[in-house]
C-alpha cells in the first residue's frame, strides 16, 4: 500500500474510538451534574430531618428581608446556617421569630 492510498477500516476505528471518547466525556459530565444535584438534595434532606422547623424559621425570616441568596446558602453551608441563626436569634426550642435591626 503507498502513502496515497486510503485505510477506510484504520479511519472508521478512529472515528468510533473518538466518538466512543466524545460521549464518555459527555456522559461522565452529566453524571456530575447529576451527583451534584442529588447530593444538593441529600443534603436539604438531612437538614430538614435535623432541624427543619429552625430552618423554615430561617427561612421565612430571610424570604422577607429579601435574602433570598442568604438562603440558599444558608441551606447548602452548615457554618452559614449557623451564622444566621445567631444573627437572627432563632434557638432550636424558639417558636417566635426574633429579629434585630428594623
């Protein structure tokens, strides 16, 4: 075979190698995006189970200061959530909001 011939089989392996390649990366993204979101979830799970009346509390407090951000955090950040816990004196035995400032 001369160097001007054309290898159809040697070029069809590589295409399938690069497509086989192009949807592993594809599917190995997605599957974070999707461990991500799960684990997002898990997350919200267990701090609803563990406190979740304080975190509705936090919540609603945050909803109406226009914190909505704050509260996002709030409830992916364990050291976030205890901060504005302290800054909005909600105790885990309070049933009343309590809020300084106006």
């Amino acid at each position: 075979m001369s160097i001007y011939e054309y290898d159809e089989e040697k070029h069809m392996r590589q295409v399938r190698e690069e497509g086989i390649e192009q949807g592993r990366q594809e599917g190995l993204a997605l599957g974070k995006q999707e461990g991500f979101a799960l684990g997002k979830q898990e997350e919200l799970q267990r701090v609803l189970e563990a406190g979740g009346n304080r975190l509705c509390r936090l919540g609603e407090v945050l909803i109406n200061a226009d914190r909505k951000d704050d509260l996002l955090r709030a409830i992916v950040n364990e050291s976030c959530r205890e901060q504005f816990y302290k800054e909005f004196h909600i105790d885990p035995d309070q049933e009343e909001l309590r809020q300084d400032g106006p």
